[in-house]
C-alpha cells in the first residue's frame, strides 16, 4: 500500500484529492496538512471537509511525514512548495507537485532537490490537457511559420499566477516545435497603438473571472483559415485524478524530475 500525504488538504484541489483517493487501488491516506494558522490544525481532515471522520488529523508539518508517508501531493503557494519539497528531498518522500507560478531561479531549485527524490511536476494534471501537449507540437510543426499562434486562458477569480502555467507550458512546447525561444517571442498584452503584429511573435492572455474551472484555446491563424484546439475543465476532479495516477506511477522510480507525459507514457 502506498501511504500518501495531501498538502493543502482543506483546499479546492487538497480535499478533492483525498474525496477520490478511494477509487485509486493501492493508495491510503497517511497524513493531511495545511497552513499552521488553519483553524482545523488537530481534527480529523474527513469531518473537515464534509467527508466523515477519516482516522487521520490535520496537520501543519512536513517534518513528521519520515516513515509515515511514502508520497507526498502538493498543491498550494510557491513558498510551501518549495520549503516541504525541501524536507521531502533530505527525508526521501516522493512528491507530486501541482502548483503553478513558479520563476525561473525557483524552478532551478526543484531541480536541483529533485535529484535525490522522484517527483512528478506538472502544472496541468489532467490527462486531456497533457494529451493536447503532444498534439500541439505535431500541429505546430506541421503548420511552421505561415500561421500566427494565440494562446487565451480562462480561470476563476481567485487564481493568483497569470498567465496559467498551462498556457506556458502550451507556448513552451510550441515555441519549441517551430524552433523559437519563447522569452524572445512572447507576448503577454497587448493596449494601444501596437503596430501590426510580428510573424514570430506568441500571443499569451489571461482571463479571470467568476468560477471558472480551467480553459485553454490554442488559435493558428492562417490566410484564409483558423485552426482552434481548445479543452476545457468543468471540474477539479480531473486535475486531482491525475494526480492520484502521478502518485501511483512514483511507486517504484527512482530519483528525478518527471511530468505527466512520463506518466501517461506520451514521451
């Protein structure tokens, strides 16, 4: 049985994932954990999020998790990311990392810790989006320099990361596929007198609205005609879905940094 702990276990994404651990054979709950200021920190995580009581207690340390917890999933701020994946790292926990809006110099550091743990990190989770990935690059390709690329991204109001880490990893893989460097091409918005818009340049916009779960449309604009790819997500259950498959696929690899295309095989 692989024991696995939930960071941000309260939240949108935390207590979906523990709702669904039971449907994922070989998975236990092992331990919950959130900020140490939540007022919950001591009672049962199930009656915490309308679950029934579960046998296990809210927590707010990573640091206990040695021999108790196999895997731990992450999805939560950039600052608890990172310092529990510091712990997992000295401590050997595996770890499945969610969260999005990380810098450069941040991303740095997940893979330097990540070279004595595996961990899955991916900033989509859910398997049509990943599957999309691979589409992308093979239409990017194919399409080359005749068509202008957009990407829009729509989420709920509360999202703090702009654009989603989705629609970089969208303009990543195609910026990649037509042999551009995305920090060259990139552009975020666009006001005022602009001028025409350059061949090579990315377009990457962000919408925030509402409740909006996730959506993700890729525009290649040609003369003539438009291709538009778009997925859209009317529940968190497919994000933590693929992360309780992530976790699954951990069991047994060694250490690295791994995505989900590793997960499903699309590599």
């Amino acid at each position: 049985m692989l024991r696995v702990a939930v960071s941000g276990a309260t939240g949108r994404m935390g207590s979906r994932i523990i709702a669904l651990m039971n449907e994922y054979e070989g998975l236990s709950l092992a331990a919950a954990i959130d900020r140490n200021d939540h007022p919950g920190i001591g009672k049962d995580v199930g009656s915490l999020i309308s679950l029934g009581e579960l046998g296990v207690r809210l927590s707010s340390s990573v640091e206990d998790l040695a021999g108790k917890a196999d895997v731990l999933i992450e999805f939560s701020s950039v600052a608890a990311t990172l310092e529990h994946l510091r712990i997992a790292s000295k401590k050997g926990i595996s770890m499945v990392i969610g969260t999005t809006g990380f810098s450069g110099d941040e991303m740095a550091e997940i893979k330097n810790l990540t070279r004595d743990i595996p961990c899955v990190f991916a900033p989509n989770m859910s398997v049509g989006v990943n599957l999309l990935l691979k589409v992308l690059r093979d239409v990017a390709v194919v399409l080359g320099e005749d068509y202008d690329i957009e990407i829009v991204e729509a989420h709920h109001r509360l999202k703090k990361d702009a654009p989603s880490g989705t629609a970089l990893k969208m303009a990543s893989v195609i910026a990649e596929a037509v042999g551009r460097n995305l920090e060259d091409v990139a552009v975020y918005a666009r006001h005022g007198i602009i001028g025409e818009r350059s061949k090579r340049e990315i377009g990457i916009q962000a919408i925030r609205a509402g409740d909006i779960v996730g959506e993700h449309t890729v525009i290649f604009g040609g003369l003539g005609e438009r291709i538009e790819i778009t997925h859209k997500a009317s529940s968190r259950d497919t994000f933590a879905r693929g992360a309780l498959r992530a976790a699954q696929w951990l069991s047994g690899k060694g250490p690295g940094l791994y995505d989900m295309q590793d997960v499903l095989g699309l590599k």
